[in-house]
C-alpha cells in the first residue's frame, strides 16, 4: 500500500494562485501550482464570499489580491455553509477546468473581519518559501478557536471601560496570547492595564 503524505496547507493569497502556474503529475503525486519555484497543492486562504451561484453550486472569494471560484464535485452541501459577504478561512486544493483556475474546498469556515487583516500583516511578513511557511503553519482551527474564546470573553466583561489585563489572564499561554492579539491589532489597551476589542 502506498502511503501518502498529507500536505501542509499553505497560507498564501489568492493573487499567487492565479498568477503560479498549474502543474498536472502523474501517480500518486497531487497537482500544484508552482510559484517562485514553490510547490503549492494544499492552500490556506482568507478572503470575502462576493458571489454565490447555487444551481452550478459555486462561490467566488476575493480576498483584495484577486478573485477565485470555489467548486466542489463531491460535497454538494457546502454551499449551506457559505452566504455572499461573509469572511471565510478556505483549506482546499487549487484545480483547473478548461484553463480555469479554481479550489476544491476542505474546509470553509466562517470567521470574523479581524482575521482577514491579520492575514494580510501576516502574508507581507512570508516570503512564499517551504521551510518558512512550514514554520509558521499551525493548528489553524487550535488558533482561531483560542482567540475567538478571548474576544468573547473580553466583550463579556466589558461594560464599555475596557477589562483588566488580569482578570483574562491565568497562565503563560494567555499572556501570551493577548501580547500577540494586541500586535496584531485584535485588542488594544484603551488605558493602563485595561483592553479592548478592536471593532
């Protein structure tokens, strides 16, 4: 039996999918699109649903570099997931029909706008190489589950003067992770000590 290596889905903007070149293998090999001499068969995008078209069951996503339609043979239900307008995190694999491009959806999850502008500090800082990507590839649903769990727990308490930094913080993990919501531009502290969601 042969075994095959599941590939990392690799978080790039939808301008590079359009403008790499689709490579068709043979085997068990997966097709990709090649950039910068990059290989990219498993993607990670975040972008806004701008059209759906339910009877020839696709999406179009534009994510401010380009657009893409999202297309699925198999899964004939992921459009329930999915209305114009919202801002979703796509894992799929890039495809072309007839010269088409277009991405095979995994998974397409509603998300809320804050994620669509730290995907774009975070791509400006990524070069698109394997090894770097690599690095910085990490539990997507871990990390947007933890950070959601703090906006909502932020907004819970807060009664319009901002929270207390101590009162959201019980470990190392979550000092941390309120460090990096506040340098991404998540959170910010409203005065000494205290925080807010950025709306």
């Amino acid at each position: 039996m042969v075994e095959v290596k599941r590939e990392v889905a690799k978080k790039v903007n939808i301008g590079i999918i359009n403008s790499g070149k689709y490579v068709k293998t043979e085997g068990w090999e997966p097709n990709y699109i090649e950039f910068n001499n990059e290989r990219i068969s498993r993607v990670n995008i975040i972008g806004t649903i701008i059209d759906k078209n339910s009877e020839n069951r696709t999406l179009i996503v534009d994510d401010g570099t380009g657009k893409i339609n999202v297309r699925s043979f198999e899964d004939v239900n992921f459009l329930d997931k999915a209305n114009i307008g919202d801002i979703v995190l796509l894992i799929g694999r890039p495809r072309e029909f007839n010269n088409d491009k277009f991405i095979s959806p995994e998974i397409i999850k509603k998300i809320n706008s804050d994620w669509l502008k730290l995907r774009k500090k975070e791509l400006e800082n990524i070069k698109i190489e394997s090894n770097n990507l690599e690095k910085i590839e990490e539990g997507i649903e871990e990390n947007l589950s933890s950070i959601e769990e703090m906006v909502r727990k932020i907004k819970k308490l807060d009664k319009g003067e901002g929270v207390v930094v101590e009162l959201l913080i019980n470990n190392k993990d979550d000092e941390r992770l309120i460090e990096n919501m506040m340098q991404d531009g998540i959170i910010f502290e409203i005065k000494p000590g205290k925080i807010k969601v950025l709306e």
